[in-house]
C-alpha cells in the first residue's frame, strides 16, 4: 500500500507539509454534490455504491484534497438493528429507546455488520478510483452518540437521553451495539479505508465526569472488538465539545489519532498530546463567514503558528476544520478572488469563484513550502 501524506501523519512520522481533509468536504456546500442530489435523494446517495464514491470523489477532483471519506450516514447501524430510517429531510427512527421493553425490539450482533455491505462497496469503489498518493477514511459513530440518537433523536436532545445511564437502557443497548459496530469497522479497512474514524459528536453533551463513567468503558469495549478484528489500521476518535478534562481519560485506549473541534489553540493541543496522538483539526468554520481580507489574515496567522513549533511536533497533524462543512448557502467570500486560490498556482478559475475551501487548502501548502493545486469551483461555505 502506497504510504500517503494521510498514513504518515497518522503515524506521526509526517515530514512534509500536513495532509489535509475536511468532515464531511463531501456535502451541501458543493456543486457536484447539489447536481446529484437533484436526481437522487440522500439515502440512495449512500445506498449505491457507484454513486456514494462519486459523491465521495467530487471534492478530491475539485479541491486536491489529500484523502477521500467514505459518503455515507452514521446512523446505518440503528437501521440494522431494527429502528428504521428514512429522512424527512433530517433523520428519522422508527421509534426512540425509552425503555428495556424497546431496546428488547433491537437485533444486534456482529451478523447485523452485513446490511452496511454497500458501505464497504462504496469504499472499494471509491479507493479504486482514488489516486494511490490520496488517502481513503471510513467511518462510524460513536456509541455514545447513537445511543443519544437512539434514545432522544438528536443531539438537541441529548438530555432527555441521559436517564438511560441509570436504568440499564444505555448498558443493554451497546450489548447490541458493538460487535456490530466493531464489525462494520472492520467491514471498512478491509475494502480499503486506511482509516476509521469514530465520530462522537455528542460526547460534548455530558460532563467529564460522566463521560469517563460510561463513554471511557465502551470506547475501550467498542476499540478491543475491532482491534481483534484488525489490529493495524489507524482510528481517529472526534468528540464535539470536549477538552483536556474528557480527552485526559483516553490515555491507553487503541486509536492513534484525535480530533478536536474549533475551542482550542492548535498549538497548545500538539505541545500536549501530539506525543500521544496524532492531532487532527482545527480552523473555525466560521472564519469562512468573514471578509476576504481578515480570512485570509487569519489563516495566515493560524498556520504560521503551526509553522513556528518544532519539527516534531507537526509530525503528527492533520490539517482541517474544527467540525463537520455542510450548508448550502452561498457566501459573499466565498464567491471572490483570492491570492490563496488556484490562481495563484497558475490555474484558471471558474467563472466567478475561488471557494473559501481552496483557499484553505492553498494556504497551507503555500505555507508549509508546497504549491497550491486546488482548482476554484463555485464556493459554498460551511455551517455547524
């Protein structure tokens, strides 16, 4: 397997300039994916392989980023275990986890992994396609945050869900849960993707305490299973909202790399921990809202304090967003010209447009030494 700028970092032994990808660079924000959205609805985007990697595909094309993920849902895996899913336009189940009477409704076990085979035929599609230098990402959610799906429907909701920690509901569905999970984990290395993410994006939602009661255990439970099942490929564990205090009580656990969201000084979190993970984020989206100028000057600014730590430090950093990109409303910045756009690299840009995401991306090979590739596409900027 090619060693991409991606597994390198991972790896922490990265010398070059940072390997970057965005959560979710594949979605609203982006032409390509608003053209296929007009003819298929977004559960038959996922379901079909061929059009998920070419979903998947688009941003990569567009932008040059340096590794693709997987186009697909987190929630596939309560679908497999019986709660329904459909999307109306956000996600809904069947019903919610309210009691042991409803987790009972649940089939869990690693068996269920198989009704997400078009995840993994949509990975191998999409690393076919993949140039061998671009990386391939997987991904799932994290248990915690699909028991709060389960249980309350939305993070927006995630208190109503915490009753289930107390009464056995929360116990009794990750007995369902994670060979599953560890299963569809696996299902995803072994079509190609040289990472896994797990996405805990409502682990933010409880306090540190709390979270290293019954979220720490079943990380640790979920990573065991998997690491039985492939005890090589990379996990990269992400945690909207959390900090030193949550991320303190994951020293040990099996994942090489952390994401954090857009709260913290990059450079603090890789002072602290890039000895211990590979650290992946973290530009604010909303920077993408700003002027063109201060934009510009911030993400000058952002990078070259980066830049000024030591080598070895930076080893180990995947450079990206704080969150997840997904809005399909266009912005002024986004629309105007930029020296950190594609045409700074000699490339010709589309008729008015050099997107704020290739701006991003140029700016961090024009500072760290590289040259700008990303080719300007209509811009759409990002929301939480």
């Amino acid at each position: 397997m090619t060693d991409t700028t991606l597994t390198a970092a991972l790896n922490r032994r990265n010398e070059g300039r940072p390997p970057v990808w965005m959560m979710r660079q594949a979605g609203r924000y982006h032409s390509h994916y608003q053209m296929l959205k007009r003819y298929n609805d977004f559960i038959t985007l996922c379901r079909e392989p061929e059009l998920a990697a070419e979903v998947a595909l688009g941003p990569i094309h567009d932008f040059n980023f340096d590794a693709a993920i997987l186009f697909s849902d987190l929630l596939f895996p309560l679908e497999a275990m019986g709660m329904g899913l459909r999307y109306d336009p956000g996600p809904k189940l069947d019903f919610h986890l309210r009691s042991m009477a409803d987790v009972a409704r649940l089939t869990g076990g690693a068996q269920r992994a198989s009704h997400m085979q078009f995840q993994a035929d949509a990975v191998t599609l999409t690393r076919r396609r993949l140039r061998a230098d671009k990386g391939l990402i997987g991904f799932v959610g994290g248990p915690f945050t699909l028991y709060v799906y389960a249980a309350a429907g939305s993070h927006e909701r995630a208190q109503d869900a915490l009753a289930g920690l107390e009464n056995g509901v929360y116990a009794a569905f990750n007995d369902k849960l994670l060979d599953l999970l560890a299963h569809n984990m696996a299902l995803q290395s072994k079509a190609g993707a040289e990472c896994v993410a797990l996405f805990d994006t409502a682990a933010g939602e409880i306090d540190p305490d709390t979270y290293g009661k019954y979220v720490v255990p079943v990380l640790a439970d979920v990573l065991a299973r998997f690491r039985k099942l492939d005890a090589v490929t990379p996990v990269t564990y992400y945690s909207r909202g959390t900090g030193p205090a949550w991320w303190d009580q994951l020293k040990g656990l099996p994942f090489q790399c952390l994401g954090v969201d857009w709260r913290h000084d990059i450079t603090e979190v890789l002072k602290n921990y890039s000895d211990r993970w590979c650290i992946q984020g973290n530009v604010d989206p909303e920077w993408l809202h700003l002027p063109l100028a201060e934009l510009e000057t911030r993400l000058r600014e952002y990078f070259a304090r980066v830049k000024a730590l030591p080598a070895s430090l930076r080893r180990g950093w995947v450079c990206g967003l704080g969150t997840a990109c997904c809005s399909e409303r266009p912005r002024p910045t986004c629309a105007a010209s930029s020296p950190c756009s594609a045409r700074s690299s000699g490339e010709t840009p589309a008729a008015g447009s050099a997107g704020a995401l290739p701006r991003a991306r140029a700016a961090v090979h024009q500072l760290s030494g590289g040259h700008a590739l990303a080719r300007a596409t209509r811009g759409r900027c990002m929301d939480r």
